[in-house]
C-alpha cells in the first residue's frame, strides 16, 4: 500500500512537470512572415498571407512592444510568442520583433 501510494506521488509530479514543459514549450518564440493588415477593432493587427500549407492561415496580434502601424499593408516577419486569444482556434501572438521585407505584399 506504501509503494503505492508513492508510485502514485511520483507519477503525479511527473505529469505536473511534462505539462509545465508543454506550456513553456508553446511560449517560446517564434517568428511568422505575412502581410500585416489594421484589424477590425482600432489599433489591433492580424497577420494574413502565411503560405504555410499545412498550420494558421493567419495570426491574431493580441499586443505588440513593436510599433506595426507603419506597417500595415508591408510583408513583415513577426516574433513572437503565442498567448491565449479571444478565439481558441486563432493563432494569436504577443509581438516583440519586426523585420520589414516589402512595401507590398503579394
């Protein structure tokens, strides 16, 4: 009864820190190229254009430490890390990184 009782701590902790992996795996940064568009709300972004085959077909900006508005309308690679957004099926990212590509987007 001890040993088991034990075994199921020790599996319970395990499971606690896999899913702590997980989640500072998802918040890693990563960078997504698009064409960067004025979302519907003032001041909000979305990233749409991705060429990604398989994945988002956009991506939700939910805040950006980087000044996009200049950039509206430009193929831009954003950084950033993704966080929970009003939609769970929506790709949305926290931006801290832009590089410019074009002035257009194609």
């Amino acid at each position: 009864m001890r040993i088991t009782s034990i075994t199921r701590v020790g599996f319970m902790i395990g499971a606690f820190a896999m899913a702590g992996d997980l989640q500072a795996a998802d918040a890693a940064p990563h960078s997504m190229t698009g064409c960067l568009h004025a979302g519907s709300a003032a001041g909000s972004y979305e990233l749409t254009d991705l060429g990604l085959a398989d994945g988002p077909k956009s991506v939700i900006i939910a805040d950006s430490s980087v000044d996009l508005t200049g950039h509206v309308g430009h193929k831009v690679e954003l950084t950033g890390t993704t966080v929970k957004g009003a939609d769970d099926a929506a790709h949305t990212m926290s931006i801290s990184a832009m590089k410019h590509l074009a002035a257009t987007c194609p």
